[in-house]
C-alpha cells in the first residue's frame, strides 16, 4: 500500500532508530562490566533505579507480548501452506470492493489453538536451558540463511505470470507503478476491502514493519551469558543492524519490481511463490525463524524479569528471584502465561503496535541514557567504543518517541502512563538502591554549578530563606540511643515553607577524633534514620571535639559551603539544669549565643519543646509576639511561617511592642502598623510600657507565682555571688567565674533580675492562653557571670508552657517589595 517510496522510507526510519540506538547500547555496554539483565542493567545504572524498573518491566512485557506475535506468524505460515490443517475455515471474496476468486482467510479459532500449542512446546525448550537453546540455534538459523537465498534467485528467474499470475518478473513498469502510495481499507484479515474497518496510512504501517527490527537486544538480554560482553555486544549488535537494514532495503527494490501491486496486496506469501525452486523451503524458513525469534523472547523475557527481581527493589517480585547461574523457571512460567493470553487473542495487527511502544520506550531509555553520560562525563565514563556522541544520542532518543506518536498517540500515552505508573510504585514502595546514576551525578553537577553562581555575597532578603542548623544534644540527657529531641525536627519542619528548605542536624562527640571514628558513623547513620522517619529534609552530621564547647565553635564557623552556610542555630532550652545540677550549662549555654553572635548567627530557642504540636495537633488561639530590640523582622517571618502549617493556620497574630514609659506610645503602633502592613503581614498591635529602673516590684502587678520566682531567683544568685566572692578571696585571685575573670555589678544584677520579672508578668497577663509566644533574646552582658543570665533567662521563661526566644543577626530577612 504505501509503495516503493515510502517504504524505503520506513525502512530507513526504523533502520535509522536502531543503528543509534545500537550505537548508545554499544557505549554504555563497554563501560565496564555488564551483569544479567540487559537493557534494564544498563538502564537502571544510569537514569536510575525507579527509571529502570519502570523501563525494564515494559521492556519484559514487549518481550513477553512479542512472543506471542511471532508464534502466531509461525502458525499463520503454518496453515497457509497446509489449509488442511485448519480446524475452522473463513472464505473472503471481495478484494477492493469487486468480487474476484475467493481467498482463504485463516481462522482466528485455528491461530489460537494451534498457537498455544506450539507456545507449550517451546516453553519446554525454554526450560531445558541456555544450553538447550544453543544446541537447537542452528537448526533455525540455517534454513532461514538458504530461504533468503531461494527468494533472490527465484526473483531474479521471474517472468511475467511464471510462476503465478501477477508475477511481471523484474520489470521498470512494475516498478514505476509501485512507486506511489495507495492506501486502502482492509478486513482484519488483512485483506483489502473497500467495505473494511482497518484503515492504512503510513503511520500504522510503522506500528506494523517495527517489530521486524526489535532484535537488537537480543544480546544484552543474553548479558549474562555472554564471556565477553563489551567486545560481543557492540559488534553484534551493530552488524545484524546494518545486515538486515540492507536487507530490508534490497528487498523493497527488487519486490517493488518483480510483481503488481494487486499481487503485492492480495498474496500475503509472495515470498513462497516466487521462490526457486518451489514453496515449501520459504514456508520452512518463514516458521523457523518466527519460531526462532520467538524462542529468543521467551528466553530474553524470564531473565529480564529475574534480573530486575534479584536487585532487590520491588518486594512484590521476590517470587521470580533466582541464585546465580540458575534457570529462572518462575520467571519463565508466567511469561509463557501472558504470551499465551496475547496469543488468544489472535490478531497480529492489534498485537504490533503494543509490541512497538515497549520496544520504543526501551530503546530512548537506553539513548537517554548514553546521552546524560556523555552530557555529564564524569572521571567514571570512559567507554571502550569509541564511536559515539550525546548528539547522537539526543537524535535517537527523539525519533524513538516521534515515531511512537507516528503509529498512535493513543498506545504511546498508555505505554507512557504505564511507565508512569510503575515509576511511582517504585518510588513509593521500592527499597532504596544507590547505584552512582547519571541523574545523581547530575545532580551534583548542578549543585556545584548553582552554588558558584550564588557567589559570597549576602543573599537578598527577597531571595532569603532559613537553613537552620539543628543542635540535637547540646545539653547531653537524653538517652544514648535516641540521637535527637522527638519534637525537633517537627520545629525545623514549622521553618520551612511548603516544605521547601534545608536543615543541618548536628551532634558532638566528646573526645579524640581517631577513636571514635567510627562512634561518629555510627552515630550519623542513626541521625540520619531519625530526620527520615519524621520526614524532613535536612542531612545528618556528627563532630568529635575535645568538648561540646569547642566542638560547636568549629561547627559554627565552618558548617556549610558559599551562601549555602546555615543561618539560625536551633536548640532547646536547658530546662533541667538546675533540677539535675548540671552546674556546667550556664556557661555552655552562654558561650554557644556568644559564639552565634560573632559568627552572625541569629538564635532560636525552644521552651517547652515536649509540647510542641506535630501537624496532626491543630492550635487555636493567638501567636504572641513580644518585640523588644530590631531583629531584621526573623521574629515576624518566624511567625509567618508557622501560620503556613496545619497546626497553626487557624491563629492569628499579636505583635507586643515593649518601650519605655514615656515613649510615644500611640506614634510608636502607628509605625510598627504601617511597617506591618508594608511587608504584606496581618497582626494586631499593642504598645506596652514597662519601668524597667525599678528595683522593687510594686505590690499587685505581679503574679504571686512570678514573685516567688523573683524572690528565689535574688536569694540563688546573691548566695552565688557570694560564692565565688569567697572561693576569690581565700585564692587571692581576681573575681573568676566559668573560667574567666568577670565583673559583678550587683545593682545592674538586680536591674536585670527584675526587668525580667516585669517582661515575664507582661506575658503571663496578656499571652498566657497563646498557642505560642516569640520573644527577643536578650543577649548575655560582658563580662557577666554565665549562671547570673541563666537565672535571668529562667525567670523569663516561669511558668510560660511554649515558648520561642529569637535573636537575629545584622540583616533583613523580610523586605518591603515583592
């Protein structure tokens, strides 16, 4: 039907398609040693586990389907050399609309029986091995060679009606006639029929001719059989690509000329009648080599399946699991079942194009593949062929899916669904397997590339996002076995927006590195355990310092890379210390928002970290915001963020502005109201004044409760005082504490007690039903004993259930433009 011209086309197409793919099979194939598994192996190294299962099993099932097809060839050629054979018979008569000499159409009853039978019996040379299979290769092999050999020579004694009517033996009018397309309606039989519902064009007759080029992997499939795959493999595959593509393309020329297009529709055997010297050798070879190339499905197909189950990656495939070296015989078992389910079916033309899109999908996987190995070109790509380049790569890639929406857009978007869909089952229930892809190479490519072009300069607030370093253990009581505060990583996870950002966790180890080494993987590997099972992104790292101090120093100043170094701390707040008498907290707690503020780090810390919703506990209420010194707006965004979380969506925001008392106080709320409406925030303001000078609570504006904390916090830090006061003065040394000489001012030391008490009577009267109140963290006086500002910081926090302090660094973080 679509004549000489364009049939050379898509001779030339399909060839084309498998020669580069060929190509690229060929240069992933040397690249090192290739195991069981074929196209799949090579697949799933370089795009991927996910992709490679997704590509494998379609591929299997295009094996699979495909043995079917060439079973029913077989059998087709069978019976239209026997009638006899035939159980059931069909008689067409009109060809082209016009009634002429009745043609015998093969039964579809006929084809199904006779085609499971002969699936059963090769099910059966399947079984008996690889081995087996070898042993009986020639048998197939060499009367398809001496058919080839019958077919030119009788095309070459052709004469006109010798030896069958409408043969014009090799004749330039022939060939003049056949040039030019004409499409017709044909029955499912194949035969034309002006009246029939199968409509040609070129488009299907690609669908039909490409599994006549689908052996290229017949090869790879056999990868593990092979001894030397990287030398096998490229020269095989490439060679019966160019042999048969020549073929084909002899073959349309000199069909083309031989016979008229009458014949060339209505003869479906032309093959066998114009062979030299009679029919039965073209019948032999035709059913030999369907039943060869069927024999190479059904062997292909059960180790592709075994290959892909053997990795590991689907549970739900350990039934096809086979020991090295073994025959997959379940594997094997249920191909033989879906080719006979195909077979039943019994029609060619609606099993090809099925055929195709597999075999289609397969072959730009595997150009794909060759193209993002050759794009990246990591030190590990070195192939021993040569003769390759990504461009040629892209090329085939591209013409395998034009020419899968040229045969039906309809079959590509179910193949395309199916891959789809066996990808997400994949990723979602498939173990985790790390086999150094191309797609993670690419990547860390990319990450390089995006990291020097962010540079070292500051990032703009409008481009700003929170990395925050998480310190799991920086007060060392919780369990050996627990690597880190439960409600954590749901805090870090309240940072981020729509899930979008990164978090550092650390830990440190104390003492020498060269010891616990191996503490540290050990320790990391559980971390990272930890953030996966709460779901958040974030990386695992594990430090060994001298202590915890030095420790987090080191880690402060060099965590990270470019812009993409962390910038908020986040910890815990040390609510037991006093109640364990861990007397080195203070001072750890103290040199740790010290060491943040050097480096310019902002500080967030949790109080009352166990109850901390997760996103299952939805929050009613108010987030209470106490803003007392400019923090660049991390307060605000904080706030903004948490409003993003299920937990916290059905709040809203208060904003405390804490001055003096003779600040203007109205000027002051329309500033900050302005100021919040600028930056796209809805908040309720309040301005309160507090007197802070005052060294004496005034009776009835505290809390009872807050005073007898105030009352306890003097006596504590007056008997302290005391303390080292002594211990200097029995020594003769300067007043020390935590090490270090320090200044005590003790008016200043009440000042700052009673401040406090004044900020935590103000949170307590007007926030204590919040959801969640942020307040700036003050940060620790010069020279100031570490235990005197814990006692400030306990004070702060009496009696308050959850609470954020936040202290941030010398930029913006929220700017007034979008």
């Amino acid at each position: 039907m679509g004549g000489i011209g364009d049939a050379l086309l898509l001779v030339s197409l399909c060839g084309l398609c498998t020669f580069l793919t060929g190509i690229s099979l060929s240069a992933i194939a040397t690249n090192g040693a290739m195991k069981g598994g074929g196209p799949y192996y090579l697949i799933g190294r370089a795009l991927g586990p996910e992709v490679g299962v997704s590509i494998g099993l379609c591929f299997f099932l295009g094996n699979a389907v495909a043995g079917a097809l060439y079973v029913l060839g077989a059998v087709e050629t069978f019976l239209k050399a026997l009638p006899s054979a035939g159980i059931f018979t069909e008689t067409t008569t009109k060809v082209n609309g016009t009634v002429s000499e009745p043609i015998q159409s093969i039964s579809t009853h006929d084809l199904q029986i006779y085609g499971i039978v002969v699936t059963i019996i090769l099910c059966f040379i399947v079984f008996g091995g690889v081995k087996m299979i070898n042993r009986v290769a020639p048998a197939f092999l060499i009367p398809v060679l001496f058919s080839i050999f019958c077919i030119f020579i009788g095309i070459f004694l052709a004469k006109k009606d010798d030896p069958a009517p409408g043969v014009t033996g090799l004749s330039l009018e022939s060939f003049k006639d056949n040039w030019s397309s004409d499409y017709k309606n044909t029955n499912s039989a194949g035969i034309p029929d002006a009246e029939g519902n199968v409509h040609w064009n070129f488009h299907a007759l690609v669908g039909l001719f490409f599994p006549a080029v689908t052996g290229i992997m017949a090869g790879s499939n056999r990868s593990a059989s092979l001894e030397d795959t990287q030398r096998s493999i490229p020269i095989g595959t490439l060679a019966a690509t160019l042999t048969t593509t020549g073929l084909y393309l002899v073959s349309v020329l000199l069909f083309g000329a031989v016979a008229t297009r009458d014949k060339l529709l209505t003869d479906r055997l032309l093959t066998a009648t114009i062979a030299w010297p009679f029919p039965a050798i073209i019948h032999i070879g035709i059913i030999l080599s369907t039943l060869g190339a069927a024999l190479q499905s059904l062997t292909g197909a059960p180790r592709l399946l075994a290959a892909i189950s053997n990795d590991d990656i689907l549970p739900v495939l350990n039934y096809f699991k086979v020991a090295e070296g073994s025959e997959p015989y379940m594997a094997t078992l249920f191909t033989a079942f879906i080719c006979m389910g195909c077979v039943i079916i019994g029609n060619l033309d609606l099993i090809t194009p099925t055929v195709t899109m597999f075999f289609l999908l397969c072959y730009s996987g595997v150009n794909l593949s060759c193209f993002l190995l050759d794009l990246l070109d990591a030190p590990s790509w070195r192939p021993r062929w040569k003769f390759h380049h990504w461009s040629f790569s892209l090329l085939g890639a591209s013409l395998c899916i034009v020419i899968m929406f040229l045969i039906s857009w309809s079959f590509t978007v179910v193949a395309l669904a199916l891959a789809s869909l066996i990808y997400y089952y994949v990723s979602i229930k498939g173990k985790a397997g790390d086999w150094g892809d191309g797609f993670k190479s690419a990547y860390f490519q990319l990450a390089l590339r995006s990291l020097r072009s962010l540079g070292a300069n500051q990032v703009h607030p409008k481009n700003w996002y929170p990395i925050p370093l998480i310190f799991c253990r920086p007060w060392g009581k919780l369990p050996e076995n627990v690597p880190c505060h439960p409600k954590l990583a749901d805090f870090a996870n309240c940072m981020k927006k729509k899930g979008r950002g990164m978090s550092i966790f650390i830990n440190i180890l104390d003492g020498d590195y060269h010891e616990r080494a191996e503490d540290a993987k050990a320790a990391c590997k559980q971390l990272d355990t930890y953030i996966n099972y709460k779901n958040c992104e974030g990386v695992a790292e594990i430090v060994v310092a001298p202590n915890m101090s030095e420790g987090f120093r080191g880690v402060v100043q060099t965590m990270g890379l470019g812009n993409l170094k962390p910038n908020i701390v986040v910890m815990r707040y040390p609510e037991i210390w006093r109640r364990e008498n861990l007397k080195e907290i203070p001072g750890r707690f103290v040199g740790i928002i010290n060491d943040c503020i050097v480096a310019n780090k902002a500080v967030v810390i949790v109080k009352g970290l166990d109850e901390w919703p997760n996103e299952y506990q939805r929050q009613y209420g108010t987030i209470d915001l106490y803003w007392i010194v400019r923090d660049g707006g991390l307060m605000l965004l904080l706030s903004q963020l948490l409003l993003t979380k299920e937990s916290f969506e059905s709040c809203k925001i208060q904003v405390f502005c804490i001055a003096e008392e003779d600040t203007d106080a109205e000027g002051l709320k329309a500033d900050v109201k302005k100021f919040l409406y600028d930056l796209r925030m809805q908040a309720e303001v309040f301005v309160i004044a507090i007197k802070s000078w005052d060294v004496q609570p005034e009776n009835g504006s505290q809390p009872d409760e807050s005073k007898e904390a105030f009352t306890a916090a003097q006596q504590r830090v007056a008997d302290y005082l005391a303390e080292i006061k002594e211990t200097a003065k029995k020594e003769g040394t300067p007043l020390m504490a935590d090490g270090k000489p320090v200044i005590v001012n003790e008016q200043l030391v009440e000042k700052f007690l009673y401040t406090t008490l004044k900020l935590n009577s103000t949170i307590l009267r007007y926030s204590r039903m919040a959801a969640v109140v942020l307040v700036s963290l003050p940060p620790p006086p010069v020279s100031h004993p570490a235990y005197c500002y814990m006692e400030y910081m306990d004070l702060l926090v009496d009696n308050l259930p959850r609470l954020l302090m936040v202290r941030g660094y010398r930029r913006d973080v929220v700017t007034l433009f979008t």
